[in-house]
C-alpha cells in the first residue's frame, strides 16, 4: 500500500504487508474522515484514499492578511506543529492548551479549540477560553464563509469541530486549524460529513 495519504504521525514503509502499523494508519484515516472504523481497506476507505481526503500536503492558502483577518497569518506559520506520539508532550501545543480554562497537559487532549484562541489572543483578540469547539458558536459576531472566519462545524457522527475557514467546492470545506490529524495543517471537510454549525467574527470591541 502506497503511504502517500496516510496520515502523517505514521511513517510506513512500502512494503505490500497488511501489518499492524498500516492498520493503525489505516484507522486512523477511517476516524479522521468519518467512515466507519475497521481497520480494513473497504470501498469508502479506498475512495477516501483516491480522493485524498486528509489533504495531507496541500499547504496553499490564499492571502493571510485576507479580510483583515491578521490571526489567520499567525494560524498559517504554526502549519506542522503536532502531537508527538510515544514521548512527552509537544510544548507548543501545551502553549495553546494554556489560553483556555482547561490548562491540559498533554498534546493529546483535544486542542482544536485552544489552538483558535492561541492565535487570537497573539493579535490580542480575547477568544472564549474555553476548550470546547461549541463554545464559539456565540463568541463574536455571525458572518459569513469567508477566509479567517471561525467555523464550528459537527460531524453526523456527533463530533464537534472548530477552525479557520480557507475556502470550499460544492463538495467540501476548506479548513485550517490544530488538532487535525493531529497536527496544525489546512484538511478537507466533506460536506456529506461535516456540517457548519456557524461562522464567527470578533465583534468590534473585540479588535
């Protein structure tokens, strides 16, 4: 199996072998993208892998000062920071748990939303200090799907989510934000999986 859309906390290598770590890969793709956790290629998993559902190398993203948007710059310079697997915690995201209420101490702690309100608060926008992806559904402003502003989305499954919004096809949202795949990178969020539950902007005394 090639691993060039494995998600990158596993470095495998090309060897025709169904083994433990490609499973462990290969679920962890499955988790990631919605589909249903077995371990095994199916034919979901196998078009998650053709289309390239984690997005793992695209790192283009328009201009980050878009829409006087300057957390969104700040967002794009963390890209690679990641949970480090088997070892002690990686301080920068212990950095991001700090701006939140929850303080946690390990990298693998849900961060999504630490990392959002890591990012404001570098441009000294006070976030929700809150650990919660739902607890921005009433932070700031409503706006609308434009780049850098704060997308709560949920997954059908239940699963909540917060980040930055880049773009979107009619097939899927474009987002940037921590904890995806375990890292800070900009991933695809395909609209039959994921919905937006709201768009959120710092409100003017906010700034």
């Amino acid at each position: 199996m090639s691993s060039t859309n494995i998600p990158p906390t596993f470095s495998l290598k090309v060897d025709g072998i169904l083994g433990p770590r490609t499973e462990a890969a290969i679920r962890k793709l499955q988790e990631s993208t919605g589909i249903s956790i077995d371990g095994t290629v199916g034919a979901e998993t196998w078009k998650a892998l053709k289309q390239d559902v984690t997005n793992t190398s695209e790192t283009t993203l328009p201009s980050t000062n878009a829409h006087n948007a300057p957390w969104l710059k700040i967002a794009a310079a963390e890209i690679g920071q990641r949970e480090i697997p088997r070892a002690p915690a990686n301080t920068r995201i212990l950095m991001y748990h700090a701006t939140t209420s929850l303080r946690a101490t390990s990298d693998e702690v849900p961060w999504c939303s630490a990392f959002v309100n890591w990012c404001l608060k570098q441009v000294e926008i006070t976030g929700t200090n809150s650990a919660a992806a739902t607890s921005w559904l009433h932070w700031g402003q409503v706006t609308g799907p434009r780049p850098g502003a704060i997308a709560v989305i949920r997954r059908v499954t239940g699963e909540n989510h917060v980040a930055f919004y880049i773009a979107e096809t009619k097939d899927y949202y474009k987002l940037l934000g921590g904890n995806q795949g375990d890292q800070v990178r900009p991933s695809r969020y395909y609209k039959s999986r994921w919905v937006v539950q709201s768009y959120r902007w710092p409100n003017i005394r906010q700034q």
